[in-house]
C-alpha cells in the first residue's frame, strides 16, 4: 500500500505531508535555537562583564564561514530548481558543491575549535565561552546531520529520481528547507557571537 | 516552487540577486561591527541586517512568498508568537536587574568563614 499524499497535496493542508512535516520540525528547531538565543540575551544584558566576541573569536575567519554557508544554500537551491528543470547532471554537481561548501564549513570550524583549545579557551573559561561552544556545536551538529542527509542524496538516494522523479524532487526540497534553516540559524550566530 | 521551466528560470534569476543581495548584507554586517556605537544600538543594528538576510533566505530559498497554504501560515505565525514569548519573558522577568551586580547567595561564603575564624 502506497502512502498517500507524500507528492498530492491534502486537500486540508494544501500542502503534501513532506512539505508540511518538515516545516512543523522545523518550527520545532526554532523553538530549540530560540531558547539559546534567549539563554544568551538574559547572560549578557544581565552580565556586569561581556567580553567583545573578536578578543575571543576571528572575524575574518567566521566572515568567510557565513560567506561559504550562504555559498551552500545558493547551490542546495539549485539542486532544486536543476530538478525542475529536468537536468540530473547538473543536480548532482550542484549537490556535490553543496557537500563541499558543508565540509568546508567543518573544517573551518574545527580549526576554530582547535584554536580555543590549544588557548584553553573551553566551554568552562567563562560564560561567553560557554555559550558560544553550546550554540556552534549544536548548530555544527545540524551541519553534520544536513551532510548525511545531503551526501544519501547524491549518492545511493539519487537512484529514487529514475524511478519516482516527483517523489525525489520532493525530498530534496525538503532537505534544502532544513539546509536553509541551519544557514538561517548561522546568519544569525555569527553577528551575535562574533561581532558584539 | 512549482510550474513550467520558464518559471523555473526566472526563479533562478532571483536567486542569483538574493545571493548577491546576501553577499554585500554578509560584508555590510562586518563593516557595520566597527562602527563605535553603544552595545544596545549595536545589538539592534546587527539584528536589523541579520532580520533582512534571514527574511530573503526565508523568503526566496525556502519558497515562502510562493506558499498559499493557510495551514502554513498559521503554524508559523504560532511558531512566531512563541518564539516571541520565549525571547521576550526571561528579559522582562530580569530587566529591572540589568547591570547591577548580583553575587550568588553563597559567593562570599569563604569570607563569612574567614571572619568566624
């Protein structure tokens, strides 16, 4: 038995239940980030003491990041829109791009992370340190699982496109919500943490 | 995002522009942090260009401005109301102590110990 409506939209909703599912998890992960951005308001409007993020933290570095997250959600879109278009060649090289751009984010952000541990710079030195660990590791933790998800869908997953096409446009476009969503939360990260 | 190829194209010039547009707020955020400014307008100025970036992400790579559907519309607007009401709460149940020093009831206990000595 097929399950219904996960490419017709339900004539209640408007929407197909893919659609509609990723959207309520992702109203779900607002409500998580959210209650860390508003963990961090309380700590720093109430500290007696706020370090400025660039003591800690380099602005080039995070600028290229936000600039290489944002290069990732261009491509992740025109995974989409190659799909549209019926171009599966093109899919794949922009969703290998994607992977690439992600991997980079990591890797970059590993290298921060290496930085504050070599300075001892630990969730443990401080508060603000505290909440920039617990923030970027959650979100670097979104990126991760957006790679799995992303690198099935280049690789053994893109066989569903041969076989039910709407079905795989489908869920790449519910991947590139997600993968939006964790660029959204970094657009918002890097001013927060880096620039104030 | 749905329709002809013809519609599809013209999609991707808007994404080109909002990469573009995505760009130049990226590097406008940057410059706008070495402004001497004090740390609330700072905060608002930051927030301000980060709203504008996530709005155009929201609204052209998650396809919100194509949706119609009034289920949608609804969980994201109580998804907005809540966000609110757990960004707003916490502030203002604290707000009357911003700034003052508050130390732990316990944080001078060394020192009450010291003077019984």
């Amino acid at each position: 038995m097929e399950i219904p409506y996960t490419v017709a939209e339900r004539p209640d909703t408007g929407l197909n239940n893919v659609k509609l599912g990723i959207w309520l998890f992702l109203a779900s992960e607002v409500m998580l980030f959210g209650g860390l951005f508003s963990t961090y308001v309380i700590l720093r409007v109430g500290g007696v003491d706020w370090p400025l993020g660039a003591e800690y933290l380099n602005i080039p570095i995070g600028a290229f990041n936000t600039a290489v997250l944002i290069g990732s959600s261009v491509t992740m879109v025109m995974c989409f829109a190659s799909l549209k278009l019926g171009d599966f060649a093109k899919y794949k090289t922009y969703m290998g791009w994607t992977l690439v751009l992600a991997l980079t984010f990591l890797v970059v952000k590993g290298y921060e992370y290496y930085e504050k541990v070599s300075h001892d710079h630990l969730p443990s030195h401080s508060t603000f340190l505290a909440i920039y660990w617990t923030m970027t590791a959650l979100h670097g933790l979104h990126i991760v699982g957006g790679v799995i998800v992303n690198g099935y869908f280049w690789g053994p997953g893109s066989k569903l496109w041969h076989q039910k096409r709407e079905m795989f446009e489908n869920r790449i476009e519910a991947a590139g919500l997600y993968w939006h969503f964790v660029d959204l939360v970094w657009i918002f990260l890097f001013p927060v943490l880096y620039l104030l | 995002m749905s329709g002809s190829p013809e519609e599809t194209k013209k999609h991707i010039d808007i994404y080109m522009k909002v990469a573009g547009a995505l760009a130049v707020l990226t590097v406008v955020t940057v410059l706008a942090s070495y402004i001497d400014v004090a740390v609330p307008l700072a905060i608002i100025i930051a927030l301000i260009i980060a709203t504008a970036k996530g709005s155009l992400v929201v609204s052209y790579f998650m396809h919100l401005v194509d949706e119609k559907s009034r289920s949608l519309a609804i969980a994201l607007a109580l998804t907005v109301f809540f966000w609110l009401v757990l960004m707003l709460v916490p502030i203002m149940t604290t707000s009357d102590t911003y700034g003052v020093h508050k130390p732990l009831p316990n944080a001078n206990a060394t020192h009450a110990e010291d003077g019984a000595h």
